[in-house]
C-alpha cells in the first residue's frame, strides 16, 4: 500500500523546460560562452545545471553560469503542469507528499507560491542544499526515506514521481516504486527504452489517482 507520494519538481510540477533550455541558451550568449550542442544540452535534462554546464564548457564556467541562470529564474512565473495543482490537492488527503529537487529551496518556494501550490501540502522540500547527490544518483531519496520513516512510513509505501529518464534512473537503483509523466523533456518512447512499463508512463498528472488505485493500493 502507498502512503507517501514523492515528487520531482521542474516538469513535473511546474512547467520548466521549454523555458528553461532557452535560459541556458541565453545565459550562455550573456556569459560570451560557445553556443551549446542543442543535442547534447537535450541528454543531458533532468540532471544538474552543474552537470550541463561541466561536461558542455567545463568547470571553470559552473559558478558564473549558476549566478546568472539563478537570477533569471527569480524573474520568471512558471505555471503548474496540466492538472498539478487540483491532483495535489486530492493526493494531500491520501497520502503524505514530498518533493526533491536540485533547485534551491529559496527559488522552489518562490516558483511554487507564483504557480499557486501551498507549500504546506508537503512534508518536506529536500533541496539542492540538503543534499550533496543529485539523480541519478540514488542517494539523493536517503534523507526524505528517514524523514518519511519517522512517521511510520516504511521504503515499500513510498513512490516516486518524475519527468526525466533521471528520475527513473534514481527511483529504480533506489528501489522505489515509480511513476513516468511526459510532462517535461522526455516521451513515453524514452521510458520504454530505459525499461519502464508503459503502464506506468502517464500523458500527465490527471491519471495518477487511477494508476496508484490500480497498481500499488494493494
């Protein structure tokens, strides 16, 4: 039976990469810095900033592109995907919600109080500075699985729900159950190849009740 619902945030949640691809782009342009392999950015997405822009100009470039790529982000509004903000407000009494995300909590709570989500509808918001992994590293599930255990919630309640082939990648080394939504970047066709039953590869959030009832309630 699944008692705690964790989300990723960025395409998930929130609507981001069709903005946020052309923020690297930009940010790139303003940094002086070559205009990237559109290709290569795009196999990248759903890591870190950090990632994309070590293995596109390298490191000595990470810190000046996070500054900039932070600051457009504070000027932006990104709206929820189709469906998130009425489905978290059915899951939140169900079942005990959560997020990870490499954002910074600062920026997480400013996009998601502009998009319209009450923040207190989540147990918890592990951030970029809560943890030093990132997916798809599995590690970056530790701190919310003892956050989460606290509460009487044991690792086979959990679920984890995501946009990003990196999701999937995490949850699965992690041993979590998970749901696919093709909400962001990635299409139903990439999580098949990666593995994933199509059965649990939604078009958006709006079929998740159903899924959990059909799949995991048991």
């Amino acid at each position: 039976m699944i008692k705690a619902i964790i989300f990723d945030l960025d395409d998930t949640l929130l609507e981001f990469s069709k903005f946020g691809i052309k923020e690297v782009l930009d940010t790139a342009k303003k940094l002086n810095l070559k205009k990237p392999d559109i290709k290569k950015v795009n196999k990248l997405w759903g890591t870190t900033i950090k990632s994309i822009v070590e293995k596109t100009w390298g490191k000595r470039y990470v810190k000046s592109f996070k500054k900039e790529f932070i600051r457009l982000q504070k000027t932006k509004k990104f709206h929820p995907t189709p469906y998130a903000l009425s489905i978290i407000k059915k899951l939140k009494t169900k079942y005990t919600l959560g997020i990870v995300s490499s954002k910074t909590k600062g920026l997480i709570k400013l996009h998601m109080k502009r998009a319209g989500f009450n923040i207190r509808d989540f147990l918890f918001i592990n951030a970029a500075e809560d943890s030093k992994y990132n997916k798809p590293d599995p590690r970056v599930f530790s701190d919310p699985k003892k956050r989460l255990k606290k509460t009487m919630i044991n690792h086979n309640e959990i679920i984890y729900i995501g946009d990003s082939i990196f999701d999937y990648i995490a949850a699965k080394k992690a041993k979590l159950k998970f749901i696919a939504v093709t909400t962001g970047h990635y299409t139903k066709k990439d999580f098949e190849k990666k593995g994933l039953n199509k059965k649990f590869i939604l078009h958006s959030l709006k079929g998740i009740e159903k899924c959990l009832n059909a799949y995991f309630a048991k």
